[in-house]
C-alpha cells in the first residue's frame, strides 16, 4: 500500500491529521467537537488518507485507529501532549497509555494491545516495559509516524541489509518471455503469497526480471543476500515482521539471493510475509508453494540483439565485431547495458571501433576470475611453436572453432540439437616441456583472448561436494569474460575413474562427471594438459572435442628450438644449434637452459658461448638427475 503522490495530497493528508488531532483534543478537553471542519478537509484530500489506508491494510478496529491516531499526536502537538497529561492527573506524562486510552476514547477493548493484534503484532505501537500493562508509556513507531504525515521510505532498520533494483533498459527476448509468464500466473491467481523461484547462471538477469515483474505490477523490488539474513531467531523475526509491514507500506516485493541453502534460510524463507523470488543457481527445497523459471544467460542471437540496442547509432560503426563479441562473451543484459553506456560516446571518435569494443568485453569483471586462477600474459605466437606440421594444422582448427561458433551454432543450427557437445574442449598430451602451454598462450593471442590457468590440484578437495563448487565458481566466473581455461595436470582429477567401492569413490566419480558436463556447456574454449595421457578416462577422452599429442622433439625440431631460443638482443658467440641439438631435452628444458647460460654470461660480461651452455647444460640435468651422456656434448668446448 503506498500513500497517494497525487499533487495536493501530502498539504490535504497534514490538514486531515490536524483536525483529527483537534478532534481529540476536544474530546480529551470535553468540549464539542467540530465536525463540519473534519468533514470539509476530508472532502478535500485527493485520495485516502494516509492513516485511513494503513487502518484498512491493517484491520484496525476503531478504537486501535483512535489509540494510533493519539499515540501519532503526543509527539506531533504539544497541547494534546498536555492533555494527556492532565487526564492522568500528572504533568510529568504528557504520553499516552493504556489506562487513559481506555478512560477517554470510544469503544474501548483490552485486546487492542494484546501481542496478536495489529497495533503490536505489526509494531505500530511500542509498549514501554517495566510498567503495568495499563500504566505503560505507549509510543507510535518513527517509520509509522512518518507514514502517517505522507511521508513514505523505507525502514532505516532494513536499509543496510536491502538494496532496491530498478529494470535495466535492456532486457533479452528470454527473459522478457519469463516476465510475461509470471505476471500472468499473478494476475490470474492473485496468489501473492507464491515463491517465485528464479533459477540459473545470470544472477543479474534475475534481479531484472523480477524488478521488471515488480514493475508490471506496481511494487518496488529490493534485494536482499542471504548471507544478510539475521542469525538469531528473534532478530529474525523482527526482520520478518518489519519486511512485511514494509511490503504493504510501500507496496514491495523481496528477492532473496541464495547462494548456500540450509535450515536457517529455510526457516527464513517460511516465515516471509509479502511476494517473494528466491534467486539462486539450482532449484531450492522450500516448503511454500511456487513456480519456478529458469533464467539463463542470453544466448548469442539475444545478446547480438542487445549489443545493437546498447550502442545504438554506434553499430553503423563496427565491422562485424558483434557476432564475434556475442560468440565469445556471455553477458547479461545488465553488462552489455553497462559497457555499452561508457562506449557510445568513444565509438564515433574511435580509429578503431571493433578493437576498443572488444577491449571493453575483455576488461569486463576479470577480477572474480583472478581471485581463482593464475593470469598468463601470452607472449608466444605461431612462429615460437616448433611442433609437427599436423600438430599446427589442428591448433589451428581449434581457433577457427573459437572463431565461428556463431554461425555454426546458431546460424546453421546446431545449437537446436542441444547444448550438449557445443562446448570446445581440447586436450594437450606430452612430456613436460614440449610446448602444450606454449600453444595455448598462441591460442589466447591469436584469438586475442585472456589465459588462466587453473591448478586442479588446488581445486580438488578431499571435502565430499567441495570440488564441484570450487569448479563452479571457476567456470561461472570465466563465462562472461570469454577467457581461455587452461587446466594443468589434468590427470590429478580426470584419471580413470575407479569402481565403486565406497562413499569417496562414488564422489569422485561425481567430480569428474560435473567436470565433464559444465566443460561441454562452456562457452569459451577449455585446455587440459597431462602428462600421462593414459591415465585419463577413455570415456574422458571421447566427450573432448580435440586430442592433441605433442610429441618429444626430434634433433631437426631441437635444432630450430635452439636457433629461435635467444631473443635477438642477446649476445652470443660461436654457439652451434645442430651441435646443441644433440641434447636430448625438451623445449622447456632448452629454453631452461639458454636462460641459465645467459646469466652466466652476463655475470662474466661476455657474449654467450658453448661454454656457458654446457655449464648450464649440466645445472639442468642435475636438477632433472639425469647426467649428460658425452655423445651429447662432444665437441661443445
């Protein structure tokens, strides 16, 4: 219930409270009282009263609007103040209690303060303790006080817990689908009291549509985290009251953001007055009846459509860049909105549009993901890879997938089918140091992306359910910011899945099948390495789009590897690649080595020689415990 803004109202609904307040006044003083005044400004307000509509939202009965009505005009006008005091004979209890209520309004009843009934029960009145029930100090609540002057806000006592949601201007064709569905189902049912549970990966594409079902109907939405809700059962229920006394006040409904359900939140959720959506990634056990909806991020035809609407002339200007930005980013509505406010004016004075959009969709809340993984700068491209011809042809394939997902996807229909398999997955298999990170920083700076790197090994817990939900918050973080993945080790998590003998095994069996199920749905492009390409699960193996071995570099690879090694303002003398070549050590190795002969060097003050290398050479094996043979060096120094 919100109090009338028509103009006017807030002068006529003050002019109202003064003549009922003289009313009492006369009544109190037993003098006449003047009707014919009260009666004129009645006639005068544009709308009900504020203290009118909050009787009817709340039941009161007559003698509770009196009661209400006296408790408001001790703290408004003094000269009722003074007359409450007289009436209990004195004058150091200009207030009101129940004692003289009883004595000198009409209909009197002793359950009007009872705890049940409204004056209590909604906390329009606050019952001074340490008194007689009849001699207590009565007083009206601020929020209330104010209501009843026209004056409409919400509680200070939720403002630091809630936070009011507004619709964004964008809203994708989805989502607005949803929001028909749902005022519909209200408006047939006029069922307010229904869970609206709002499910899926666009946490503020749900906040969207419920502000904008809010708005449909004509409540105000706020948002509140459940990590905020009151811990103590009574503050809880002081929480609950208040919110719901406001969802009438101010004609709210409350989106709750769940992100870890238990029995608190459950009591919580229970126990809510008012309309109610609960936000959260899955479906929660709640025991109120609800629909559900499930909102998920606009998918690439839908946010294509946004970027049009969020840059609008400024789309004259890009060359195609849309497609490739709605491929490889999945943003909600409200970030594409957001980016497209800060662009549109940088646009039409850009050289480059196409590059500065994308730029912009790169730098778009990539802190989430580095509190999780580790940032690689890709520095290395096609010239750096030594690798077999067939090895580069399918890395390449890799990036034109990247490239054109959109039109096979959506264009040429596949993503009909199912979102199954859509997601492009890879797997680099070889020894340690033969180029499988190397390829996915030329990946990530071919298709001018962002690379981290996930250490499995941190992610895995021995906690039953804790490594899903570290690979949740991994991949929810890098789907809006398109980043490459790159998974190291990934025989720690994907190795053959065991037989199941106990509670652990069947977990760990669950790891690898949700691991395996949010990599087909990623939209971005996921890289995994191992080692012992052997010990992943067949089955693993089958649902990867791409099966890359990179293979131990033969003499003629070794040789190339080592001419390209030093950059090219690096000194060096007399340094033989083919005679090097005969090391046989990986590219990591060598790249470990010619690094170790420039120190060296450089704490010489010479050029790098063959000296230097074999020095660094044999500081390497040791670290590898595998000694140099002399058919490896002969003839280095």
């Amino acid at each position: 219930m919100s109090a009338p803004q028509e103009k006017g109202w807030t002068d006529a609904n003050q002019d109202y409270l003064v003549a009922e307040f003289a009313r009492l006044k006369a009544l109190l003083a037993g003098q006449p009282v003047d009707r014919q005044t009260l009666t004129t400004v009645c006639a005068s307000l544009p709308g009900p009263s504020a203290l009118d509509g909050l009787c009817e939202t709340f039941g009161l009965t007559g003698f509770e609007r009196e009661l209400l009505l006296l408790c408001a005009g001790v703290e408004m006008d003094a000269r009722l103040a003074r007359l409450c005091a007289e009436g209990q004979g004195q004058a150091q209890r200009p207030y009101v209690t129940f004692g003289l209520a009883l004595g000198a309004l009409q209909e009197p009843h002793w359950s009007a303060i009872t705890p049940v009934r409204p004056l209590r029960r909604w906390r329009l009145l606050e019952l001074e303790e340490g008194s007689g029930l009849s001699s207590a100090r009565l007083r009206i609540d601020e929020r209330i006080l104010h209501f009843l002057a026209g004056i409409n806000y919400l509680d200070s006592r939720l403002q630091p817990m809630l936070r009011e949601t507004t619709p964004v201007g964008l809203m994708a064709t989805s989502h607005g689908e949803i929001v028909e569905r749902i005022v519909r189902h209200l408006q047939a049912n006029r069922d307010f009291s229904l869970v609206i549970q709002l499910t899926g990966a666009d946490r503020s594409g749900q906040e969207d549509v419920a502000a904008a079902v809010c708005e449909r109907l004509g409540l105000q939405s706020y948002t509140l985290d459940a990590q905020d809700i009151p811990g103590a059962l009574h503050d809880q229920e002081a929480f609950t009251v208040l919110w719901e006394r406001e969802s009438w006040l101010l004609g709210a409904a409350l989106l709750l953001r769940v992100s870890d359900f238990n029995d608190g939140t459950q009591r919580f959720v229970a126990r809510l007055g008012g309309p109610v959506f609960l936000a959260a990634r899955d479906a929660l056990p709640v025991d109120r009846q609800g629909v559900r909806h499930e909102v998920r991020k606009p998918d690439p035809s839908d946010q294509r459509i946004l970027w049009e609407q969020a840059l609008g002339a400024a789309t004259g200007r890009l060359n195609g860049a849309l497609d490739g930005v709605a491929a490889q980013f999945s943003f909600s509505a409200r970030g594409i909105a957001t980016i497209g406010s800060e662009l549109r004016p940088e646009l039409d004075a850009e050289t480059e549009p196409d590059a500065r959009l994308w730029r912009a969709c790169r730098g778009m809340d990539g802190g989430r993901l580095e509190r999780l993984a580790q940032r690689v700068e890709p520095s290395a491209t096609w010239d750096d890879l030594i690798l077999p011809e067939g090895q580069i042809n399918t890395l390449y394939q890799v990036a034109a997938h990247v490239r054109h997902r959109l039109k096979v996807y959506e264009e040429w229909g596949f993503s009909g089918k199912g979102a199954r398999g859509l997601g492009i997955s890879a797997l680099f298999a070889g020894e340690s140091g033969t180029g499988k990170t190397m390829a996915a920083e030329v990946l990530a700076n071919e298709l001018n992306l962002d690379l981290y790197r996930i250490d499995l090994s941190g992610v895995v817990s021995k906690y039953i359910g804790e490594t899903e939900k570290n690979l949740r918050r991994v991949f929810d973080a890098a789907e809006e910011t398109g980043a490459i993945l790159l998974f190291d080790e990934a025989d720690a998590l994907f190795g053959k899945r065991s037989e199941v003998k106990d509670s652990h095994d069947r977990y760990a069996n669950i790891e690898v099948s949700y691991l395996l199920q949010r990599m087909e749905a990623y939209r971005g492009l996921a890289v995994l390495t191992t080692n012992h390409k052997k010990a992943l699960d067949p089955a693993f193996q089958r649902r990867l789009r791409f099966v890359i071995p990179f293979p131990f570099p033969d003499a003629a690879q070794r040789e190339a590897i080592w001419r390209s090694v030093f950059p090219p303002q690096t000194p060096v003398q007399d340094v033989g690649p083919a005679m090097l070549a005969r090391l046989n050590v990986a590219g990591g190795s060598i790249h470990n080595i010619a690094m170790q002969a420039t120190f060296l060097a450089a704490e010489a003050d010479t050029p790098v020689t063959m000296a230097h290398l074999l020095q660094a050479a044999h500081i390497e094996a040791a670290k590898r415990e595998k000694p140099l043979t002399d058919a490896e060096t002969r003839g280095w120094v």
